[in-house]
C-alpha cells in the first residue's frame, strides 16, 4: 500500500476505523522530512495491513496545531484509535521497521483495560 495525504476532516476516521495507522506530519521546505519521506514510503509497501499518511503541516496548520507539533518531522503511531507513539525526528529504515513491529505486536486492549483498572481505584 501507498501513503495517502490526510487532511483535518479525514484525520479521526482514518485513525479510528483502522487498525494501525502511522501518520507523518511534514512541510515541503523540511529537509530532514524529505528525506524521511522514500524511508516512510517503503515501509508502507513492507505493510499494506498498516494504514501509512502523511499531513502537510503547511496545509493542515490547524489539525497540526491540535496534534501539538512543534518540529518536523513528528511522527504518531494509533493503535485503534489510540496514540500510542508520538516522537519527532526521522527514523532510520530499520528504527521504523522496529517500530511497526513493535506496534503490531503491543495489546492494546490489555493497556485499556490496566489503565481502567487503575483509574477505578484512583
């Protein structure tokens, strides 16, 4: 699968009606974004059961300002619809591909549950 461009009003239902999406946040005048960009890429063709996008923070500067970027590249890891990575900078290929497995194999669901258990004995 390819990366697909994500704007404000696709961003909650991209990540709330798959599974795993990644999502790069990135401005074309970002050197450190273009080169992470054919790194990004790729992975999203090692994973087409990973949902890849990319928000241009210069045309999506609200939906940027409500993710709290304050440098590009950022990228955000969701986990049915919940972040569950949040990091600035490029990632190496193989920092990535840790990454996406890393993902892939966290349980969600366990998290959820703990941090409910939790918060009904706060």
């Amino acid at each position: 699968m390819t990366t697909r461009d994500l704007t404000a009003e696709q961003f909650n239902d991209t990540i709330n009606d798959n599974d795993i999406v990644l999502v790069d946040f990135w401005a074309s005048w970002c050197g450190p974004c273009k080169a992470f960009a054919p790194t990004f890429a790729a992975a999203s063709e090692k994973h087409p059961d990973v949902v890849f996008a990319k928000v241009d923070t210069e045309a999506e500067q609200g939906l940027a300002a409500a993710a709290n970027i304050r440098s590009i590249p950022t990228l955000m890891a969701f986990k049915k619809g919940k972040l569950v990575f949040n990091q600035a900078g490029a990632l190496p290929p193989p920092a990535l591909e840790e990454l996406v497995q890393k993902v892939k194999d966290f349980d969600i669901d366990a998290a959820i549950a703990a941090q409910q258990a939790q918060d009904d004995q706060g």
